[in-house]
C-alpha cells in the first residue's frame, strides 16, 4: 500500500493495524521549537478513544502515546517526529470467523481482491482504529497555526434529528458531541434504541474554524476546498464533503447565492478569505448490524468519535497550507 502518507511541507505517514501491536505517526516538516510532550497528545486521544460511552463500541484501550523522536527537552527538534500508541485490548479471536468471509459493507472483499490477501482482524488498515494516528498528528499541526486559530466539531445530524443550536460549551458534556442540549437528548436516545436493535445509523457533522489565516489554499489543483475534501474523504466513515452552503446550492438563484457570505464558507476561488470556515462531512452508518453487531465491540453510530478525527485533519490541511503559504511570501 504506497497510499499512507498525506501533505507537502507538514507530511504525516500513519502505520499499524486495528489488532496488531501498535499504531502511529511519522511527522515530517514540523518546525523546530514547538512545545510537544506526551501529555499534550493526551486530551485529543481520549475524545477518539472508544468506550467512552454506552453510544460507542465497548472496546477499552488506553491510547497512551509515546513520542519516539523529534523533540529534545520538550520541544520538536525540526527532524521527523515518530509516535506510537500500542493496542492493549486486541481480541482478534473475536474475527476468527470472518477468516473466509466478507462483511457486506466493509473493505474486507476490495483488500483480498487487491492484495491477495487481507487482515481479518477487525479489519486491518481499513479499521476506524488507523485515526488514532491521525488525532496525534492534528495535536501537532494546531501548535504549528496562530494561536487564535480556534477548530470546533460538533454532531449537527443523527438519523433524522437536526441540532438547531449551536452552543459550544456543552459539545463535550453529552456523549453525542451535539451543540444543542434538547437535539443532544434525543440524539442520544434514538442510538441506544438502534442498538439494542443491532441496527445503527449515521449523521452530518459540522467543523467550524474561526480565524483561519488568510490565503491559504493554491489555483488550481491545491484549492483548500480540494485539500479539506481529500483529507475528510480519506476517512472510512466519510461519504460526503461540503463547505458553506454545501449541496443546497443546487437549488439557489444567484441573487441567494452571494447576497450571505456563510454560503461561501470562508472560501473564494479555493482561497481562505479569513472569516470563519464551515464545512460539513455526511458520516455513514456503521456496517457491522444484526447479529455482529449485538454479539461484537462496534459502534452504533460513529459520529461522536469521528469529530475529532476530521477535526484533527481540518487542522493536518490549514497547518500544510500555512506553511506553503509562509515559503511563497
């Protein structure tokens, strides 16, 4: 697989499967003299981490890092940064079964078509488990932006029901990650009912950033809206990527159109115009149903876990770009 690396100036390469000893990240191209330790990674890690709640998958894994090279005395040395986190809870008896067997919706039949054979182990590469690599690396880039720059996920959909608030203050005090306490509620209700049914469901989830750096973003190939798009479709979970008004412009005039500025969600012929950034990611539901589902470690509803995944690869793309942005001027 010669596809695990991503970016130019600020370049991430993730390892590891979801049952194997461990997973990483190689970082290339970060700046030298930031504060890193291995407790900064920590907070990012357990947001992502699974069994946080009776809406996530049951498996329990520590997601303790551990920073292997690139910083001296507390701070990145400007070579690649490697940094592992091991498996602890891997129960690969679990996927015995599916040894000579497909799961309908999973990559299991691709990978052993492709590569003539596959990790059965909860999947391997293509698990959900790989964006541990990717929650660290996102820690690492916020450091390398202006400190201003503030990126905030939250649950905006699941199944049918829509937050109509935004408060940022409760998105980390319901197990949804939903800005709005009442949708939150019956967010939270509906997944649980799924799940006892071994049934799941999937959602939009919404990244807002305030105060991005302007000028990011490069004509024609390197639009940020093209590189947020790869980034948020590189994950397994992510069906749909779309920023401002997203699809709904296909229904407006013109006049609509550029009479409200938040329909171009901070971007204008691919380049950031340094108001805030609205994009969107329609996460689908999780394959694993029925009776895999009610006798496996999965999730019902991925959404919660994924915020701060594509958080994390909101913040890989804006740090890449500001970096090229810096070496043109």
């Amino acid at each position: 697989m010669a596809s695990n690396s991503f970016g130019n100036l600020f370049r991430i390469t993730t390892f590891g499967e979801s049952h194997g000893t461990a997973l990483g990240v190689v970082i290339d191209g970060c700046p030298a003299g930031i504060t890193l330790s291995e407790k900064d990674l920590i907070p990012e890690l357990k947001r992502r981490s699974p069994g946080q709640s009776a809406v996530t998958t049951a498996r329990k894994e520590e997601d303790l890092p551990r920073i292997l090279s690139g910083t001296f005395e507390g701070k990145t040395t400007g070579m690649p940064i490697a940094i592992i986190v091991e498996n602890k809870n891997q129960r690969p008896q679990d996927y015995s079964a599916l040894k000579n067997a497909f799961r309908p919706g999973h990559a299991d039949e691709v990978y052993d078509s492709k590569y003539g054979h596959r990790d059965f182990r909860g999947g391997g590469r293509s698990s959900g488990r790989e964006t541990v690599a990717r929650v660290i690396a996102g820690v690492v880039a916020r450091k390398v932006l202006p400190d201003n720059v503030l990126i905030t996920g939250h649950a905006k959909v699941i199944g049918s029901i829509e937050a109509k608030k935004f408060d940022p203050k409760i998105i980390e005090k319901n197990p949804v990650r939903s800005a709005d306490a009442e949708a939150a509620k019956k967010m939270e209700a509906l997944i649980l009912d799924l799940k006892a049914r071994g049934e799941s469901v999937g959602g939009l989830i919404e990244i807002r950033v305030k105060h991005p750096p302007e000028n990011l973003g490069d004509p024609v190939f390197g639009k940020i809206k093209a590189r947020l798009a790869d980034a948020f479709l590189s994950i397994g979970a992510v069906a749909g990527f779309s920023y401002g008004a997203g699809f709904s412009v296909a229904g407006m005039n013109g006049h609509d159109y550029v009479s409200a500025t938040e329909n171009f969600g901070g971007i204008l012929g691919g380049i950031t115009t340094g108001e805030d950034l609205i994009l969107h990611a329609a996460v689908k539901p999780p394959s694993s149903v029925g009776k895999i589902a009610l006798e496996g470690r999965h999730d019902p509803c991925i959404v919660p876990r994924v915020i701060p995944v594509l958080e994390a690869m909101t913040a890989i793309v804006l740090a890449d770009c500001y970096l090229l942005q810096k070496a043109n001027v």
